[in-house]
C-alpha cells in the first residue's frame, strides 16, 4: 500500500498535499506512470507556486491512477491502494483525511467518486478558474484543478488561494471572472433531481439524495426531479473525447527525450512501441486505441464529431434546466465502496462510472461533491454549490 | 505521338518573421548553437500549454490580404499526429478545420502572357525539429532550434501546366511576401519550401492524370530540374509502358537528377486530426483586420511605377530598388529628406549594393536609416564632406545608426576651409620632395599625382580636390 509517492509533513495546519498529476521542482512527478517514473520538471505548476505564495506547505505527492484517467488510482504503476478487506482507497482522499486539503486534477470525476466514497468535500470549478498551467495534459477539454477536503471552509480557502488568471494557460479566463467563483452571488433556492442518473444507482447512494432533498427542503430550498434522458449521454460522448485527447497527449511519450525507454530496440519503430508498451498500464493502452480509432479518417465524424456535437446539446440543455433551477443534484458515484475485486473483473469500471461525472466535465460546468451529493451549477456559481453542500452536510 | 498537358499544384511552407516561436517564447531567429532555442514547451515536455503569438496571426493574415484572400474571422488550431523523432510532441499543431486565409489568387507573367493561379487557402503550423545523423557514433540526434518556429503554408489549385509558370509564381510569392515583411522566404535557409503535386494528361482530357508529390523543395534550378524530369518521366510511362506510375511520394536527388520513390513507411499514415482543446479559437474583429489592412505595402511594381512617372528614376534604377522592401524603405526616407532621388538612387544602387555584396548580405538585410543616408548625400552635395569620406561613414551607418554630421564633425571628416593649414601642409610637402617636383616640371604627370596623394592623405581627406589641386600646382611653380 502507498499512498505517498513522496511525502514531508502534513501534520501542519497549512499543509497542502498534491495528486501527482501536478508537475513540481522539488519531487518527482509521474503522472502515476511507469513511462515517467523519476521524472523531474523544470518549473512548478502554476497552482503550486500560487500555494506556496499563500503560505502553504507542499505536504507530498498522493499516489494516482495513470494519467488520472481509472476509477480510484488503482492503474497507478505503484500499485492499487485497499485496506485490509481490499476495499479500494483513493490515496488523496487517504491523505485528504490527515492534511489541510489535496489538489487533485480532475480528468475522468476519481477525485469526485474519492469524495464520495471517503465522505470528503471535492470542488470542480468551473472550467477556466483554475491555471493548468504544470499539470501532465492528459484530456485537456475537460481536465479540471480542483480541490479535496474535510470541509467546505478549508476547500474554498485553498480554492482562494489557487483561483485566478494565468497568462501560460491560453484557456485560463480573466481575473474578474475567476473571482466570480468565490462569491455568492445568487443562493441555491431551487434545485432539480436529475431522475433517471440517481434511479441507476444502489440504494444507500439513492438514500443520500433523498435525505439531501429533505435537508434542502428544510431550508426552504425547492427541489423538484427532471428529466436528464440528454445527460446520459454525457457518458459516451465524453469516453471518445477523453480517449482521443489522451491518446494525443500521451504521444510525446515516446522514449526519445525523457521518461522511459525500452533496452530492446534496434529501429525508431521497435524504440517507440517497445518502450510504450513496456512502459504504459493496460487500461492506457486500451484508451490510446480507442483513442486513435475514434480519430481516424473513417471514423472521425461518426464518433469525435458526434461527441463534440452531443456535449453542445448537453450544456444547451443544462442552461435550459439553469433558467428555473439553480443547481441539479445527482449522485457522484453508484456505489459508496469499491473493492479491488471489482476492477480486476471490470478495468472499464471508469468509464461506467462517468454516468454521473461527465455531465459536468463534459461541459466544463462547476460541480461539488459532499454530504453523499453532487451539485452542478451554472459556471461560476462554485461559491453557491459550495454553500448548499454544506447546508446538507450540516444538515445530516 | 499524343499530346500532353502537365497539371501541377504548390504546397509553399514560409517561416513567418516573428521574433519568437509560435507557442512559446523562444528565439526564431535561425541558426544559433544545436538545441539553443528550446524550452520545455518546444522540446515536449509535460506541463507547458501553448499561448498563440498574436504577431503569427498578424503575418498569417497580411500574406492572405498581399495574395487576394479571403479572411476567415473566426480561425482555429488542429492538432495533426505522427510519430517522428524531430517532432517532440509527436503531434503538429496545423490549421485543418478552419484556415485563416480562403479563396485568393496570384497574378504571374510568363513568356506566355498574364495568369492568374488560384490560392485554395493558406493555414498557420509549426515547424518541425532537424535530425542529424552522427556517423561516428552511428547515432542520430535531434535539434529542437526549429520546432514551433512559426510557418504558413500557401496551398495553391492545380493551376500550374509548366515549370516557368512554378518559377514565376515563386518569384511572385516571393517579392510579395517579402515586400509585406511577412518572410525572408530564403530557401537555402530553407524559410521557403515547396512540395510539388504533379501529373500528366492527354490533352482535351478533364480527368486528373496520376498524381506524384515532391516534397521539400528549396530552390528554385532544384524545382525547374525536377519538373522536367517528373514530366518526361510521366509521359515515357503512359507512351512507352516502362513503368506503372503510382500515386506516391517521390525525393528528388539533385545531384544526380533523378526523383525516386519513398518508402511508403515514410508517407502512408491517418492523422488523426482534431481541434486542438488548449488554443481557443481566433476571433478577428474589425479593428484588428482593419490596422492589419492599413500596414499593408503599396505592391512593388505600383512603388516602381511612381518612382519612375513621379521621382523621374530610369526604369533600371526604379525596378533594382524596388527588388527590396529594405532598399524601398530607405530610398523614401532618404529622398524625403534630402530631396535629390537620383542621387539617392546612385547611392543605394553602387555603394550600398557593393557594400551588401562584400558582406555577403542580401538587399534585405540593409541597415543604413534613409534619413541618415539623406542627410549624408545633403552634406556631400553642400561640400561639407567629401564623397571618398562620405563612403567610409555609410559603412559605420550599416552597423550603428549614427548621425553622419555629427560622427562627420567628431572624426575629423569635415571639409576644411582653412585655406592657410592646406597651403602650409602642401608647402611642407613640396619642399620635402624635389625630385617628384622635378620629375612633374620634366613632363612626368605621375609625380604630380604622387604629391597631390601625399597632400590628401596628411589631409585625412578633408580638403576640395579642386582647391588641393589649385594651390599644388601655384606651389609647385613657386618652387
Ligand atoms: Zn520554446
């Protein structure tokens, strides 16, 4: 068991622990891959350097699945972490439990299914907020900073400090804006159960969002159930553009400059393929596949194109829902355990798992798990999710 | 025999003339040590996202106004994948779903009259890295200097039926281009390459022949040579049988003149192209366009027309300066200020063409400011400095900017009208040298060349030949 791939001390009230999806001067980084085990970056992602000038301490790297794309961290080249019953444990939720806060990147919703299995707090801000500037690209349209904690205060004070323009992220919006998610600006009065999401998942998941409705209604917040049959679609759209960018990004992997290389090669072609296949887990290399067929002359348009198209559809009709509602609420995760079993007989588990995640990646749209909920909101409504997460979790 | 027609169509790759990479802030200037110009964003290292040069977007969008397109005002980035190790990211960021410029064309002139070639569009990339194969250690390296230096390609419609038509649209892109400040296009430093598609038909026939493609072209004898040879080649196949012509990817060797088939390893391939996620589209408002508009030349031969019909320069000199942006440039400040264009004209045409020349430089790459050089033919024409002098202070002008007065006045170049030190300095001399006065008053003219350099040179030059030669010779009789 691992959870620290590289630790100091968290014991401190400022210490701040980083998935190792975050590229950092003073530790390696490996992006929970073999192909950069002992790598080491040049420079800090902009969002350590932003810690640091707050005053925080860099606790140490968690543990992450290979390129932050599985179900809990169970690819990382390190190895599954479980306890003793071989329950699967998110090493940042692990760590989320010791430190102030985890920074973990958000590519395929892990850090929101380890909020909810951990009973932590996960932030996803909205999509822009947050520099990605010293973060190992992995599926750059979707892939968001956000922030691991035992409670909303501490992850809105870590948010704080971390939020803002950066001028190396060309996808990163203007200060005005960023700060916006600071901020409540209109409270979380009504909110909408997405149906048939929430009816898919076990019981004990069903019976948090009931008892979240009955808190909210308790505060005098409306919630009413819709119909989410275009949500569903989330899940798809977003394993083909997930596994198209992934496929991309991990190409500059190819043991020519960094990172590991293959002893047994005599060609540039035997170099590049024996490398990555000796270097890369199987659940990437399955992702890289699928990743290059999605992208292929033959069948771009039938599936890239479509995706790109259904995640249109889908933020069309979240800001429909956000005409009347303020949020919608929905569970992060089917199931409140995972075991190690279950991804050994399902390494695609992930990718089921997106049902309920990759509405809000898929769209950019800001999304806080906690109390046994996922809200998602209109963009830059992050303070308000914030608030009404932990309105529940107070409440329960 | 049959008769056929050659179809030909250009893919041109530019390197735009920015300062810095597309995606990053490093150098684009060529050359410079192996690996100098790299930072982890243009050597593919993990955790760099690319920001976009807003001056590519600049120069991508001034060559499409100089070559009649179209702008599309909303333009975005591609990301293009393959594996090759001088390209670190493994993928090429290229311009595939919506290019900046659409729809242009380039008027050419040939033996053969006037011919418009239609531009299908040009789209802004990145370059790729060099290899360099080590055959010491039998290892091949990799220089990333190149790698994200920005690029645009001019992809033109089959337009072209010979290789003259090629020549003169090159030569065209070219001037323009340079005119524009959008390139050096040199192509033996290869900032200007061309991959030519190819193929033969009967004539009257409206189907396209068998295409072959060559790619990385950089010069011009280079496409002319290989046109010819793809052309006789094509025609021997489909008259004679001696081969089956294949669409295929063929290099051309030009030592030996001959193209020959690539692997097709090295060709075949899907891209895989998709929009790149991390460089958000390019809006081009109206303000935008509009400066980009106003920035634009006046066409080289409209610049020729007026300085020929309104400054009254021949037509050598008028189509000479007018080679240049640089020449243009400075002629027009030069002009402006001192008002004598012929002048300015010889100027520029014999001494700054001579100087460039035994610099090794291109007219391009001329220095000289033109209001320096105007108030230097000012000071040569007022008599204040000698033309022998004024040369020597164009040369310090192509390497410093200077004011020539002022540098004139600190280095002792201005004339003397101290009458009293020249005829005191030629007496000295005189009286120093019997013999070369004898030899002069014996009928030798040489001597009295002899003593007239003598008198120039203690003079350091600052002296009217015509006063010098005067008061020489009233000495020499005196003497
Ligand atoms: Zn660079």
């Amino acid at each position: 068991m691992k959870l620290y791939l590289t630790k100091s001390d968290c014991a401190m009230t400022n210490a701040v622990a980083l998935d190792d999806m975050f590229l950092t001067k003073a530790m390696p980084t490996t992006a929970g891959s073999k192909m950069l085990d002992g790598y080491m970056s040049l420079f800090d992602a902009e969002v350590v350097t932003k810690l640091t000038e707050a005053g925080y301490e860099i606790a140490g790297k968690a543990n992450v699945g290979e390129m932050a794309v599985d179900l809990l961290g169970e690819t990382s080249y390190e190895g599954a972490v479980t306890d003793d019953n071989g329950t699967l444990l998110s090493a940042s939720a692990e760590i989320a439990k010791e430190a102030k806060a985890v920074l973990c990147f958000d590519v395929n919703g892990a850090p929101r299914r380890a909020a909810a299995v951990s009973d932590l707090i996960f932030v996803k801000p909205t999509y822009g907020t947050v520099s990605r500037f010293g973060t190992v690209s992995s599926a750059c349209s979707g892939e968001t900073v956000g922030v691991m904690a035992k409670t909303v205060a501490d992850a809105k004070a870590v948010l704080t400090a971390i939020a803002g323009h950066d001028d190396k992220d060309g996808t990163s919006l203007s200060d005005s804006q960023c700060e916006k998610i600071l901020t409540t600006e209109k409270a979380v009065k009504k909110v909408a159960i997405a149906k048939s999401i929430t009816a898919s998942a076990d019981d004990s998941v069903k019976a948090d969002i009931e008892a979240a409705k009955k808190i909210l209604s308790d505060n005098g917040v409306e919630v009413a159930e819709i119909d989410d049959e275009i949500l569903t679609k989330a899940k798809a759209a977003w394993n083909i553009l997930m596994s198209a960018e992934l496929c991309n990004n991990v190409s500059r992997f190819d043991g020519v400059k960094y990172g590991y290389r293959s002893e047994n090669y005599t060609t540039i072609e035997e170099l590049y393929t024996n490398s990555r296949t000796e270097a890369f887990g199987e659940l990437l290399k399955t992702m890289i596949i699928y990743g290059s067929d999605v992208l292929s002359t033959d069948n771009y348009m039938s599936f890239y194109d479509k995706a790109m198209r259904i995640r249109r559809v889908i933020a069309e009709k979240f800001a429909e829902i956000f005409a009347e509602y303020d949020a919608v609420m929905l569970p992060a995760s089917s199931k409140k355990a995972f075991t190690k079993a279950d991804t050994d007989a399902n390494m695609y588990l992930a990718f089921d798992e997106n049902l309920y995640t990759a509405p809000a990646t898929i769209t950019g749209l800001p999304a806080v798990v906690g109390g046994g909920v996922q809200l998602i909101g209109k963009a830059f409504s992050d303070s308000a999710l914030m608030d009404a997460v932990k309105t529940i979790k107070e409440g329960k | 025999m049959k008769k056929y027609e050659t179809v030909i169509g250009l893919e041109v790759h530019i390197e735009l003339a920015t300062k810095s990479k597309i995606f990053c802030s490093c150098s684009a200037e060529f050359g410079g040590e192996q690996n100098d110009h790299v930072c982890p964003a243009c050597c593919g290292m993990p955790g760099m996202l690319p920001v976009t040069n807003k001056r590519v977007v600049d120069l991508g969008m001034t060559a499409g106004m100089m070559l009649n397109c179209e702008i599309n005002r909303t333009t975005t980035f591609d990301k293009k994948n393959y594996y090759y190790p001088d390209l670190p990211c493994s993928y090429q960021t290229t311009q595939w779903f919506a290019p900046i410029c659409v729809n242009g064309k380039v008027r050419i002139q040939t033996s053969k009259g006037e011919k418009d070639i239609r531009i299908k569009q040009i789209h802004m990339e990145e370059d790729a890295g060099k290899l360099v194969h080590d055959d010491w250690t039998d290892t091949s390296l990799v220089d990333y200097n190149r790698t994200s230096v920005p690029l645009i390609e001019i992809v033109s419609q089959p337009d072209f039926s010979s290789a003259e038509e090629v020549v003169a649209y090159l030569e065209r892109l070219r001037s323009l281009l340079r005119f524009a400040k959008v390139s050096q296009c040199r192509m033996e430093q290869g900032s200007m390459r061309c991959d030519v598609n190819l193929s033969i038909r009967e004539e009257g026939e409206t189907k396209l022949g068998v295409r072959t493609e060559m790619k990385n072209m950089n010069s011009i004898s280079a496409i002319t040579r290989a046109i010819e040879y793809e052309v006789a080649r094509h025609i021997d196949a489909l008259e004679n049988g001696t081969e089956e012509l294949v669409q295929e990817t063929r290099r051309w060797d030009d030592v030996k003149g001959k193209s020959y088939a690539m692997r097709s390893k090295e060709t075949a391939g899907d891209y895989r192209y998709f929009p790149d996620p991390n460089v958000m589209p390019i809006v081009i408002d109206d303000e935008w366009f509009d400066s980009i508009k106003a920035s634009l030349p006046e066409f080289p031969e409209v610049k020729k027309a007026r300085f020929i019909d309104e400054l009254g320069l021949s037509e050598y000199d008028a189509d000479l300066i007018t080679q240049s942006r640089a020449f243009c440039d400075c002629f027009e400040a030069a002009y402006k200020e001192c008002g004598e264009a012929k002048e300015v004209a010889n100027w520029l045409i014999s001494d700054c063409m001579n100087m460039l020349n035994k610099k090794g430089s291109t007219m391009d790459q001329l220095k000289v400011d033109g209001t320096a050089l105007g108030k230097l033919i000012k000071l040569v024409m007022e008599s204040k400095v000698t033309r022998g002098n004024a040369k020597k202070i164009l040369l310090v002008m192509d390497e410093e900017t200077i004011d020539p007065e002022k540098y004139a006045t600190e280095n002792n170049f201005i004339v003397s009208n101290d009458t009293a030190n020249i005829e005191k300095v030629i007496k000295e001399i005189v009286a120093a040298d019997p013999k070369s006065v004898a030899d002069y008053k014996g009928g030798k003219e040489k001597a009295l060349m002899a003593l007239f350099g003598k008198c120039m040179k203690t003079l350091k030059g600052n002296c009217d030949p015509q006063v010098l030669r005067k008061i020489l010779l009233e000495e020499i009789d005196k003497a």
